[in-house]
C-alpha cells in the first residue's frame, strides 16, 4: 500500500515528467519558434560580426587614404617651395 502511494507520488513529480515531454517532442520534430529563436540569434551574430569588418575594413583604407594624401600634399610642398641654393 505504501509503494503504491510512494509510486504514484514519483509519477505527479516533474523530474519524471520531463522524458515523457521531451519524447513527445521528439515525434512532433523540432519546434518552429525555436528553430526561428535559433537562426535569428545566429543571423544577428553573423550580421554584427560582418558590419563589425566592413567599419574595420573602412577605417583602414581611410587611413591609407589618409596617408597617401598627407604624403602627396608634403611632396607637392617640398616641390613649390623655393630652393636657397646660392
């Protein structure tokens, strides 16, 4: 008698509930919302990882831009300027 109500008790518990849903789970196949919850964070990820190298990759041709031009303007300076060759 004491078995039989310790067993049911065991049976109302989650921790025994859990393989049942899981189960149940499994034979309806992967949830839709949380395949959509997945591939939406890993598309989130994946887009700021892509702005994060295109802001990286701007900011190193700007700075070459920068530099080429920087040197192209003291190289024009160095030319205009008059020379004190006496």
């Amino acid at each position: 008698m004491w078995q039989e109500g310790r067993m049911k008790e065991l049976e109302e518990k989650w921790w025994t509930q859990v393989p049942e849903y899981c189960s149940l789970q499994m034979e309806r196949g992967l949830g839709l919302f949380e395949f959509m919850g997945t591939f939406s964070l890993f598309a989130v990820g994946i887009g700021f990882a892509m702005l994060f190298l295109a802001i990286e990759f701007a900011v190193f041709v700007g700075q070459k831009t920068i530099r080429r031009r920087k040197a192209k303007a003291a190289e024009e300076a160095e030319q205009q300027s008059p020379t004190n060759d006496t």
